[in-house]
C-alpha cells in the first residue's frame, strides 16, 4: 500500500533497521508533550453543586 513490500523490507538486514527507526520516530512524534497533556479540555464551573450533595 504505502512504500515498498513488508517481506522485501526484511531481505536485508540494513532495510529493516531503516524501516524500524521510521516506525520508532513516527512513534515518538506523535506522542504530546506534558504540557499539553495536563490541561484538561473543558474547564468545571465553580458555582455548580450537586443537587444529591447532603453538606449544602
């Protein structure tokens, strides 16, 4: 589909170290750094209580 054969990647051992780093640096790239990780997506509103809350 993309790029060359699977089994003509491991033919030769130089093709499959090249075609394992690209796997490995695709991996890496796509993991987000930690500050954008820790920022949640929707911010909770302070004023909202529970309606079942039994300590209001």
């Amino acid at each position: 589909m993309f790029g060359t054969r699977i089994t003509t990647v491991f033919q030769n051992r130089w093709k499959a170290v090249t075609w394992s780093l690209g796997i490995l640096a695709t991996a890496y790239c796509s993991i987000p750094e930690p500050e954008e990780a820790a920022q949640p997506a929707v911010k909770p509103l302070a004023a909202h209580h529970s309606p079942w809350d039994k300590d209001r």
